[in-house]
C-alpha cells in the first residue's frame, strides 16, 4: 500500500511535469555546456521534495512507491539525464540501501538529511575491474581489534562523488564462501580521513551529472558504520537497490523516447523538402510510427515491472527485462529522432542530439544489457530446471 494516494501523487506528478517543461527543459542547453546543474534549479529540486521522493515519509520523503517512482521518472528523463541525476542517487541506488538495510540508529542519523537534500549519498560500487557484477569486488575491509574497520581500494565512475557528503561503500571482508558473499556495506563520510576524490570524468554525454574515481587509503570506520550490523549485507543490499534500480531507469528511458519522438513530430511537421513537409513522406512516417511503438511498449513494460515489484511478484527477471527493452529502445529512437531530423539533427543546438549521447549510458549503468541477458535468460532456466525436478 502506498503512503501516497493517487490524488495526492497526480498532484506532485504534474507539479514535477510543470517544473520539467517551463523551468527545466529551457536551461539544458545551459547545463549541457557548463557541465553543472545551476544552483538555483538543485534549490527548487530541494524544495519540491525531488532528493527524497522514494525515501518513506517518517524519514521526511514523499515515501512514493516504484509504481509511482516510474510515472515520475517518465517526467525526469524528458529533459537532460542530468537533472534527475542529481538526487537520483539519495532516492535510488545509495538511499535504498539504508532504507532497506540500515539499522534504526543508521536510519536516524542519515534518511531525513537525504530526504531533504542537506545530504548527498553516493553508491560507491563500481570499481575497475568490477562493473555490473559484484562478486569481483576488490575493494577490502580488514577488522580491527577494537572493532573499527580499515578500508582500502579504489572506485570509479561513481554518480554525486564531488559532491556527496556520504559514500554508500562496499567492500570485502573475506573471500566467498559457504556463508556468502563476503561482501559488506559502509557508510563512509565524505570528510573521512583517507578518503579521496578525483575531478569528475569528461563524459560523452550526460553533462552536469558528475561522475568521479574514489579511492580508499586507510579510510578507518567504527562498526556502527556496517549497514545493518551485518558484513554479509553488502551483496544483498547491493543487488536489491540495483534492481529496484533498473525498474526507474526503465521509466527514465520511456520519458527521455518521448522528448525524441515529440521534437521528431514538431520537426516533421513544419521541415520541408521540395516545398512539402517532410511528415508527409511514408518513409518518415514509417520511422515516426516505429518510434510511437517503442515509447508504448516501453512505457508499458515499465509499468509492469513496477507494478510486480509493489507486489513482491518479480523483483529480478521482470526488472531487468524492462530495463533491457526500454534502455535499447530508446537507443532505436533516438537514432530516428537524429535521421529525420536530417543534417540539423546532428547539431549541437538540437534536443535530438544531445539526447542521442545522453541515452547511450543507459544501456550501462546499473547492469549492462548483457548482464541483464544473463539474469533473465539464466533466471528463466533455473525455474524451468525447478518445474522439471518435481
């Protein structure tokens, strides 16, 4: 049961929507070409609730559930990706992790800061040589005697790190083995001694959402800074929040097609070629209804995924399958958003060309396509073997 109604999130979804498209969208080419959210925007984003929209309300969050996340996140992905970065990572992948795992005292001292902003949580997972799958974490955390715990490694291509005050960190304590993973969760501040952050990463699109490297040297936490008290937490927290995760992305893709196909449609429409509008070729047409496909599609897988994940139905096989399918497909329509624009649609000063690079992340973050292959196609085999056993 969500703890907001629907009359209630109509509200906030069209407040967002208005934001969007009058404060936002007019700003892009901005944030774009300074590389930075403007100050003024992240402010009214604090004020609208935006950095603790999936946060449950008795931490101070809007407390909107996946099903509501994914509507809203159809609005955040129809302007730059960037925005929505900014607090993506306090609601998503790092606030999830103390939302579903944190103690009551971690809780306390942590949710309602990221629900207002005043914090900025970063997800430090991804390291060098372990991307979309966990188990080859090299990053190590070593216990002391009296209980404090010594993290030393190295991240990369971490969301928010300049700007986090608190890193979501996952390390090893041992090797795998029969009783898990081995894998454990800190929270790290951002000040901790040891702690370094390198100048953000120059990205081919996406500009204004920072991503950095991280390193740990020596980084020293007490124990009360384990996620749930548990050192073999980390694996399991680490796959929920990446699944819950790619449902949003999900929705985020739907959202960013739909400003493709619209700008498509405002083109075709006044665009000439021989003195007749460009919308009245078939071919046009043709690519113009592959689009409209995709956005449904997607916008449907999407909702369904959502939909199963508040009811506990499938919360791995339908998750990634929405991402998969909503994160290639808005690849597709890009690409035909660019094609009917013709040359000018590979101008810098273009919607359709910035969002032809925004969207090609999407395909990699949060589990690559190929590991999302894996999970569904390996997931689907396992209960096949189950069914056949009996």
């Amino acid at each position: 049961m969500s703890e907001v109604s629907p009359e209630d999130f109509t509200a906030i979804n069209e407040s967002v929507r208005e934001w969007i498209r009058t404060r936002v969208v007019p700003r892009e080419r901005e944030i774009a070409d300074n590389d930075a959210m403007p100050d003024d925007l992240r402010q009214q984003a604090k004020e609208m609730g935006l950095f603790g929209f999936a946060i449950p309300q008795e931490w101070g969050g809007l407390g909107l559930d996946l099903a509501q996340d994914v509507e809203l996140a159809m609005e955040l992905g129809y302007t730059s990706l960037a925005v929505r970065s900014m607090f993506g990572t306090n609601n998503g992948i790092a606030g999830q992790v103390l939302v579903n795992y944190g103690t009551d005292e971690q809780k306390t001292q942590w949710l309602e800061k990221i629900a207002s902003g005043e914090v900025v949580a970063s997800f430090a997972l991804t390291e060098p040589g372990a991307g979309s799958n966990p188990a080859g974490l090299r990053t190590k955390a070593v216990e002391q005697d009296n209980g404090d715990w010594i993290l030393d490694g190295e991240k990369c291509f971490i969301t928010n790190a300049e700007s986090a005050d608190l890193f979501v960190a996952f390390a090893r304590t041992r090797p795998a083995d029969a009783n898990g993973p081995g894998i454990a969760v800190f929270l790290v501040p951002a000040d901790t001694a040891g702690l370094t952050v390198a100048p953000h990463d120059e990205k081919m699109g996406q500009q204004g959402a920072w991503t950095s490297n991280v390193a740990f040297s020596g980084v020293r936490v007490p124990a009360s800074a384990v996620v749930g008290g548990d050192v073999d937490a980390g694996y399991r927290a680490a796959m929920t929040s990446l699944a819950r995760g790619r449902v949003h992305i999900s929705g985020l893709a739907v959202g960013a097609a739909q400003r493709a196909l619209d700008e498509s449609l405002r083109h075709v429409a006044v665009a000439t070629q021989g003195g007749t509008p460009i919308g009245d070729f078939q071919l046009v047409q043709a690519h113009i209804a592959d689009m409209q496909i995709g956005v449904m599609a997607g916008r449907a897988l999407a909702r369904d995924a959502a939909a199963k994940w508040v009811s506990e139905e499938d919360r791995r096989i339908a998750p990634s399958a929405a991402k998969l399918f909503c994160t290639e497909m808005v690849g597709q329509v890009a690409d035909k958003a660019v094609q009917v624009h013709g040359g000018s649609g590979y101008m810098r000063e273009m919607p359709v060309e910035r969002i032809y690079r925004d969207v090609r992340l999407l395909r990699l973050y949060e589990g690559t396509s190929e590991i999302q292959r894996l999970i569904i196609g390996g997931g689907l085999v396992k209960q096949a073997k189950k069914e056949a056993a009996k």
